[in-house]
C-alpha cells in the first residue's frame, strides 16, 4: 500500500537533508543577486538591508566584498567598516 509523502514519518537523514537543500537555495540566491549587480549597477543600501551596526560578529571590514576605507563592490555609497547587509560574505 503507497502512503502520501505527508503521511510518512520525518527521520533525521531527511531533516538533514532539507537543510543542506535549503542553503545551497540561499547560497544560490545570495550569488544571483551579486551577480545581477556585477553586471547592471549596485543595490541601494535599502535593498541589500544595509546597517550602520555589526551583526553579531558579521561586519563590513571582514566581508569578502568591502573596499577601504569606505565603500563595497556591490552596495551603493557610503559604507561604514562596523556596517552589515544580507549579502555579507566571509573574506579569506
């Protein structure tokens, strides 16, 4: 007898799984959107959810994406080395 995929019981390996699916989605997404700005022009900072605070331990100056003193390859204007915004990415 065939039971529905909702009828089913969630295991660990599946739970597992649709995380990994679900970050490779926003990694994904993440690089679509810098991407996009590569080629056209820079987000606003109200786009990107630019703000002039850290995000926990995420900020401006260790973002693979920042360019001293004050600026970013992908967010207009003016940003602060203290700031964040979503497409944050971990410099080397």
């Amino acid at each position: 007898m065939c039971r529905a995929v909702s009828d089913r019981p969630e295991s660990p390996a599946r739970r597992r799984w649709i995380r990994v699916a679900l970050r490779g989605v926003a990694a994904g997404l993440t690089a679509g959107v810098i991407a996009r700005t590569a080629a056209q022009e820079k987000l606003s900072q109200r786009e990107a959810d630019y703000q002039d605070s850290p995000k926990d331990i995420r900020m401006c100056a260790t973002c693979s994406l920042f360019v001293p003193p004050r600026s970013c390859k992908v967010v207009d204007g003016e940003v602060s080395p203290d700031g964040w915004c979503k497409l944050f990415v971990l410099a080397d």
